[in-house]
C-alpha cells in the first residue's frame, strides 16, 4: 500500500516561482499545520513566561550582581535535557564576563563540590522541581555558602521549597502530543536565562569592545577587536603627493606603490584632496596633456576618511554605504596615516 501521494507546491522566492515536489500522508496529516503547531504552543509557553514575570526576577538578578561584584561565580545545575539548558547559559554568561560552570548533580555530590564557594550562587533547572538528584545537593550547597536557586514552574514544587529562592516561568502546556517530551518547558527555561543573562549584561554596561575580550578568534573577534590600524597599508606604501605636483607625479606614484589612489597634502602635511583612477580617465578624456595638469586641479576634494583608531568593522560599513575602492586613514590633525584598501577586506575576512 502507497502510504504518500504526490503533492506538487509552488512558492516564490525571490519572485521568482518555484515548483517543488513533496509527499503528503495519507489520511489527512498536514505536516506544515503540525509544525506550526508545535512552535504555537512553544511561542504560547514564551508569552505566558512574559507574562508572568515578576519582583522574582528582579530578585535574581540582584542576588547574580552580588555574587558577581563580590568575584563569585555562578553554577548551573540540570537533570535530563536541562543539563544541556544549564551548560548553554552558564557559557552565555561566561561570554559576557560573569564567571560560570556547569556542574553535574552526581559529580558534585562525589567531589566537584570542591570547586564552590560561600558567596557563589547556583541556579538549579527542574521543570518540575521535583527532580531527586537536583533536591540531594541542596543541602551541600547551602552548607557551602552557596544561594541555590530553584528555577521550574512550580512554586510549589520540593525545589522551590528548599532553595534560597525561586524563579518561575510558565508552561501551558508541552509542544510533544502527549505533553511527556520536554519541548515547551526547555525552550521556556533557555528563553528565561537567556533573559538573565541579557538583562545583566545591560545593567552592567557591557559594550561591544568588552564582549571582544571573551571572543578573540574567528569572525566575532576580528569584526570587534579589530582597529583600523590593523588593517590598513601604513603611509611607506601609500601614493602621497604635494600641492604642486603634477599628475605625471601622482602616476609614477600610484604605479610605483600598486594603489589605486593617490593622497594630496599641503605643505603641513594636511590632507588636502585625492586623485583616483577614476579621476584621471575623466581628466584624459579632457585634457591633450594630461600628465602635465595641476593635480590640484582634479583631484576630488572630499575623499572619504576614516580615523585610524575606529573600529575596522567602521571601515568596512563605509565602503558599503559610499560604494568606494579605497578609504583614507587620517589622525586627530587630519594628516593621512594609512590606506584601506577594497581589496584587502576578502583576504581579512571582513567581509
């Protein structure tokens, strides 16, 4: 027996329509409808979190600030699919600079208890604050010093009884059919932390330049740790001219250093002006002598510049909103320093 039957679809993309072919069970199960379903009922536990949050959250970030500014960490502790909800938002806050491990329930109560101390708090996950391997290392902790922390739905739960304090979200109801499988709940307890983390690092003042330290490598740490200083050609390989030089000299110049630009300065050293390709094909298409112009006569006098201790990723935000080849690197007097060059943000992977 033919469990599927055809069903061809036609979407757009792009405004451009695409056929495509797909099966559909038989018996009427739509699966689009299901999935929608089941985020419906995940966005229906996320609102009704929302919804309910109260002076509970705004205790627990007060408790995390304390902890923090005292040098304490955080701990996390989770059973079954909370333990990955616990390990992702104790690296969410050690990306931000709040100093958090995960610890295993049955490790801890085996050793690794050792790493806590009075002053650190845990946030324990249990969905329903029921979870015995959660509830037997309460007691250690609170003879540690440690605050614990219930995070569950259940104000009522054992958890939420024996911790120092709660914090509660709401879950109507799980997206699994059967309402058995965690779906709802961890999307609610990740959303949650996620909220703790996010809400502190805003408290704090946490800026761009201070999550760049907790994030050196790849492309998060070369968009925010790197200056314009960093990825410019320095002076000794620009093209730079003077006020009286000719368009022959600028050039020799451009030739001679493999730019496409050439920097006009005064007799301070100020910037003046630039002469680009561009500008000598318009003036070659004027001019029966070209090379023997004034090049104060066609270089433009507004090139784009850009101060050498900005952010690269300004560079690059530049180069899109001007549609330009190449970006003049000036210091606090207005005297060029450097060149970005188009050409060399592929090969930095800035772009």
């Amino acid at each position: 027996m033919n469990l599927f039957e055809k069903q061809e679809t036609a979407i757009k993309v792009d405004g451009v329509t695409v056929r495509t072919s797909g099966t559909k069970p038989v018996g009427g199960l739509n699966l689009l409808d299901e999935a929608r379903n089941v985020l419906k009922l995940e966005i229906d536990a996320l609102e009704a979190t929302r919804q309910s949050l109260d002076s509970r959250f705004e205790i627990t970030i007060s408790l995390i600030e304390t902890a923090h500014k005292a040098g304490r960490k955080l701990i996390f502790m989770g059973v079954g699919k909370n333990v990955f909800i616990a390990r992702k938002i104790a690296a969410t806050f050690n990306s931000t600079g709040v100093p958090s491990l995960f610890m295993d329930c049955v490790s801890a109560l085996h050793g690794d208890l050792g790493v806590c101390q009075a002053g650190d708090v845990a946030l324990l996950f249990s969905n329903s604050g029921e979870s015995d391997e959660l509830l037997a290392v309460v007691p250690s902790l609170k003879r540690l010093g440690v605050l614990a922390i219930g995070v569950t739905k259940s104000p009522t739960s054992r958890l939420a009884k024996a911790g120092d304090h709660v914090l509660t979200y709401a879950v109507p109801t799980e997206a699994c059919p059967l309402n058995l499988a965690p779906t709802a709940s961890t999307t609610t307890a990740l959303a949650l932390g996620d909220a703790l983390a996010m809400v502190f690092l805003k408290k704090r003042g946490f800026k761009a330049e201070d999550f760049a330290k907790y994030h050196p490598s790849g492309m998060l740490g070369k968009t925010l740790l790197l200056r314009v200083t960093d990825v410019m050609r320095d002076r000794t390989k620009m093209a730079v001219v003077g006020q009286n030089a000719k368009v022959i000299d600028a050039v020799n110049l451009i030739t001679d250093r493999k730019t496409g630009l050439a920097v006009v300065v005064d007799e301070n050293g100020k910037l003046l002006g630039a002469f680009s390709d561009g500008d000598f094909r318009r003036l070659v298409l004027q001019s029966e002598n070209p090379l023997q112009e004034n090049i104060v006569d066609h270089m433009t006098r507004t090139p784009k510049t850009i101060q050498s201790e900005m952010m690269a990723v300004e560079a690059v935000r530049k180069f899109e909103a001007h549609k330009i080849n190449q970006l003049i690197v000036v210091d606090e007097f207005c005297c060029p320093v450097g060149l970005v060059d188009g050409q060399d943000l592929p090969r930095l992977k800035l772009v």
